[in-house]
C-alpha cells in the first residue's frame, strides 16, 4: 500500500497493537450478545481484523525482512505471531462469507476463536520485547492518516463481503441453517456437557421448588417463532411450542432466575425477563430430539444458544446478582 512507505516499523506496531485489541474485545462481545445492539459491534469487528490485512504490507516492509535476518529464538516466535494473525483472519473471513464452515463438529468460527486465544501470549510476548516501543509522540497526522487508510481499505472490503453473502446471515455473524425443519438442525454441546439418557417418563421438572409434571406442560404451549443462534456460526429459526416462565412463576420475589440443566450446566437470569423466558417441549408440532434438550429445554429469544439451557430439570428463584457468573461457562 502507498502509506507503507512513509510509516514507520513504530507507527505500524501502534496500528497493528490497536487493531488487535479492538478485534479482540468486538469478537468477544460478539460471540457473547445476540440482542440488536451486537450488530455494530459485530462491524467493528470485522473492520478491525481486515485492518489487520491492510496493514500487513507496511509490516512486512518496515519489520518482518529486518527480523528474518537476524538469527535467534525470537524470529520463529515472530513467524509464528505472523502466520497465526493471518490464519485468524482469512478463517474469519472464510467463515463470514460461507465459504468454509468448517470439518464435522468443529466450525470454522471455533477454529477463528481458538486461534485467536492462541494469539493472546504471543501479542503481549510482542510488545514487551520490542526495542522501540510506540510512544504517545507517535500518534501523529501520519498515524491518523495511515488508521484511518486501513479502515477505510477495510470498509471497502467488509462491503464486498456482504454483498457477495446475501441476507442469510444474522447479524452476529451466523449462518442459517434448517429453518423450521428441526430434523435437520444441528446438534451441538457446549464444552464438556453430555446429552443424558433419562426417558421422558422418568424425568423430573421443579419450578420454584415445585414439581411439574411434563404432561400440565404440553397442556399448556403455545407457538412461538425464535431464533437460535449458535456460537459455532450458525442460526436456525423453529416454531418452539412453550410455556412462559412468568405463567409458571406469577410471583417473583427474588432478582434471579437460575435455570439447571440436568447435566449440571447452569445459567442465571433477570427476573425481570421471566415474561421473556420459556419452556419448550416440542418444535413445529413435533416433540424435542434428545440432542435438542428433550424433554423440555429454554427457549431465550435474543440470547446465543449457549444461554438457552438444555435438558431443564429446574428453574428456581434466588438472590444472587444475575450478571455474578462467567460470561462464557466452563461445565
């Protein structure tokens, strides 16, 4: 690119530093949130990584054939920093476009967020070791003007990018995928969970320390169009049949719901969305498939799937602050 040749190996580390960072804190936040404000969030994102892409022109002039001839440690670990910033991206891209979704149960987007934590110690392994450190002196009109070259080189891109996806993708990023044909619909775990084996007739629900038998639960559902969005990249759109959490729970005197799974995998709720939170015993007028949380599971609209709690066994009340978990849970 043109401004590689007037920003310095400082100027461009400053750059790269910056980008890394936001695409770092846009990708968690978006891998986390699936409500409508995670869209911008989501641009951010992928502004930053293709940032990344511009900017390696004047990285490789300024530093990488510089590095290459110096015999030591360092210049593989630098190699290395390099290969897995730019597997991380064109992953990310690959996986943005539709182009590869990844092999069997392993996405494309684990691989784009496992090679990013891989990331994190070689980043920070960068930094403290350079020489020449980017000083506050060198957020000049040349910085500025070279920030604001790369943004727009991938604003360029990112636009191309959507035209050439279509409009089946949400805005987190995800891919649809069985749209109302729950047969086909992926089966995923998170982490270590497990899909048990209890039969319908034996399983147990408590809500709000009473029992509740399945049977009052198909009695009760309604149809309720939502859509899951996965955090391995894609989405699907079913009509749930449900019960909302507030018709099972009219008195909530506590801040916090926390729905169990009986796997022991657990996730903790405003009360306030109660009106917001269902149980769901079938899909499309057809009961739940085991790997779909059978016999009754969480349906959250607006939440990613790894909020919508599988194999519910039960949902009570209590005091704990909602928001005092993990943001990413490791059962």
């Amino acid at each position: 690119m043109i401004f590689s040749k007037w920003l310095t190996p400082r100027r461009v580390d400053l750059l790269l530093g910056v980008a890394v960072t936001v695409a770092a804190v846009t990708g968690l936040t978006s891998w986390a949130v699936g409500t409508g404000w995670a869209r911008w969030v989501t641009v951010i994102h992928a502004l930053a990584g293709l940032s990344l892409l511009a900017l390696a022109p004047a990285k490789l002039r300024g530093s990488v054939r510089t590095g290459l001839k110096r015999r030591r440690v360092t210049r593989w670990l630098s190699m290395l920093l390099g290969a897995l910033v730019t597997a991380t991206v064109v992953i990310g891209v690959l996986h943005a476009t539709g182009l590869w979704h990844g092999v069997g149960y392993w996405s494309a987007l684990w691989t784009h967020v496992l090679l990013a934590a891989l990331l994190a110690p070689l980043v920070v392994w960068h930094i403290v070791s350079r020489p020449g450190r980017p000083r506050v002196t060198d957020l000049d009109r040349r910085t500025l003007v070279g920030g604001g070259v790369a943004v727009a080189a991938a604003g360029i891109a990112y636009g191309i990018q959507q035209l050439a996806v279509g409009d089946n993708r949400r805005f987190t990023g995800s891919h649809e995928i069985a749209s109302f044909n729950p047969s086909e619909m992926p089966t995923t775990m998170w982490l270590n969970d497990r899909s048990p084996r209890v039969p319908a007739s034996d399983w147990a629900l408590t809500v709000a320390g009473n029992p509740v038998a399945l049977e009052a639960l198909h009695e009760k559902t309604r149809p309720l169009e939502a859509d899951l969005d996965c955090t391995g990249g894609w989405w699907s759109r079913q009509s749930w049949d449900v019960v909302p959490l507030a018709e099972l729970m009219p008195r909530l005197d506590r801040p916090t719901l926390e729905v169990t799974s009986l796997t022991g995998y657990s996730r903790l709720f405003p009360a306030r969305d109660a009106a917001n939170l269902y149980l769901a015993v079938g899909y499309n007028g057809e009961p739940l498939r085991r790997g779909h949380g059978a016999p009754v599971r969480l349906v959250a609209p607006g939440r990613r799937g790894f909020w919508w709690v599988k194999w519910v066994s039960q949902v009570e009340a209590i005091n704990r602050p909602w928001w005092l978990q993990l943001p990413f849970p490791l059962e």
